[in-house]
C-alpha cells in the first residue's frame, strides 16, 4: 500500500467510529477505482448488506461508455437513489471510505440528494 492509500485507510477508520448504519438508516459505503464505482447499504446493528451497487453491472453499464467520471457518478447516484426509494429507505448515513468529498464523490452525494435520499 502506498502512502496515499494508508492515509485513506486510516481516515475512513477514524470516520467509520462515529458512524453507524441501522436497518431503517443505513450506512451508504462509497468505493471508487479509476475506472468503477461501487456502494453498499451497511446494517451495522446486524453486520448485513442491505443492497450492494456496482458500475460493473450491465444495467447501469449501458447508460454510460465510461464509468470513471463525473457524468457516470450521477447516474449511477440516481439509479441507487431509486433502488433504494423502491426498498423503503429514504434516509441513509453517507461512508465516504476516507475518499475526499470531491469530484466524483460530491457528484455521487449531489445524485443521491436529487434522487430523493436525505442524509
């Protein structure tokens, strides 16, 4: 792991402490690669996925030729946005994973309140 890497670990150790995801206001975990994003709804009362959300599904591929930009990160926000209006959540707790709120994780978050999810 390189120097950057070891401080996100560390700040999304520290963020995580204060955070905790329940079956009605679950914790939104976001990932990003160079290429991908992905998120999932945490239950951190019962140690559960609630719903797991990838750029890798073909779904959400289609709308977009590159996944590893701005424009994609809003899709994919709404999209999830939408999934989890469908599930019955409309409040979650947003884990950033240390990630700086900016670029495609503001992108992602702005979706996400467009969409509907309040946090």
């Amino acid at each position: 792991m390189n120097k950057k890497e070891e401080a996100r670990v560390k700040r999304h150790k520290s963020i995580k402490l204060r955070m905790t995801g329940t079956p009605e206001k679950p914790r939104l975990v976001v990932r990003r690669s160079l290429k991908h994003f992905s998120a999932q709804a945490v239950d951190d009362t019962q140690n559960k996925t609630i719903l797991s959300f990838s750029t890798y599904d073909k779904a959400i591929r289609a709308k977009f030729t590159s996944s590893g930009n701005i424009k994609a990160a809003q899709v994919f926000g709404e999209s999830i946005a939408q999934k989890l209006k469908e599930k019955g959540i409309n409040k979650i707790i947003f884990d950033r994973a240390g990630f700086l709120y900016h670029g495609r994780i503001k992108a992602f978050a702005d979706a996400l309140r467009k969409g509907g999810l309040e946090f």
